[in-house]
C-alpha cells in the first residue's frame, strides 16, 4: 500500500481541516466510526487539531489535563504537553497497579464499565 503523505498541509488551513485526515471503518460495528490514527501521524494536522482543542480554554485555570482510555490518551498527553501541565489518565478498571477512585457507566453500546483514576493525583477543589 502506498505511504500516507505526512508533509501535505492544505494552503488554507480553515478549522477542522484536519478532520478529512481520519478514515473511515472498515473493520465493522465493533470498532469507531472514524479511525484518528491518521490524523496523529500528520504533525500538523495534530498541532492544529490540539491547538482548536484548547482554543475555548484560553485563560482558563487548568491544573491538569485527563484522558479517557484509550483514544484520549493521545490528545489529552498532546495538550498537557502543549500546556506544560500533567496528564491523568483515566482508565479501565483494573489496569492501574495503584489505589484508586473508581466511577461506573454505561458505554455507547450499552455495557456497564468501571473507569478508575489514581487517588494520589487529585485533590477536593
């Protein structure tokens, strides 16, 4: 297959013209509707998606940046970085080694899960 061109970047980057970058599923009901794959790839692309992201947070307090496995890993670490802030993971239960607060809930088709987060990254308030 031919290799993904990482160095296009269209001459008028309008808002969300990154969003083209993410393909669609092939693999059936089981997996996303889009695969963004792609789109973290392309560093402009990515810069660009995190940057609109961030945007309705200007000069918004933020003490700490929390992703939801697996997907918001990825730019929830990219805007914590580009905000020089920590990064919290929140994830499946069960795959943290630490204690944790766990939270119950229904995911999009239905399931009842469990997401935890580390107790000794946040605090009341």
């Amino acid at each position: 297959p031919p290799r993904m061109d990482l160095c296009h970047v269209p001459p008028a980057r309008e808002k969300g013209w990154y969003l083209a970058l993410m393909a669609p599923n092939l693999k059936g009901p089981n997996y996303a509707w889009l695969d963004p794959s792609r789109l973290y790839c392309h560093p402009q692309g990515l810069q660009d998606c995190v940057g609109d992201l961030l945007q309705p947070f200007q000069g918004d307090p933020i003490d700490m940046v929390a992703g939801i496995d697996a997907m918001g890993f990825i730019l929830g670490a990219a805007a914590a970085a580009v905000l020089r802030k920590g990064f919290l993971a929140i994830r499946k239960a069960g795959h943290l080694c630490v204690q944790t607060l766990a939270q119950p809930y229904t995911d999009y088709s239905g399931r009842e899960k469990v997401m935890e987060v580390r107790t000794d990254a946040i605090s009341p308030g």
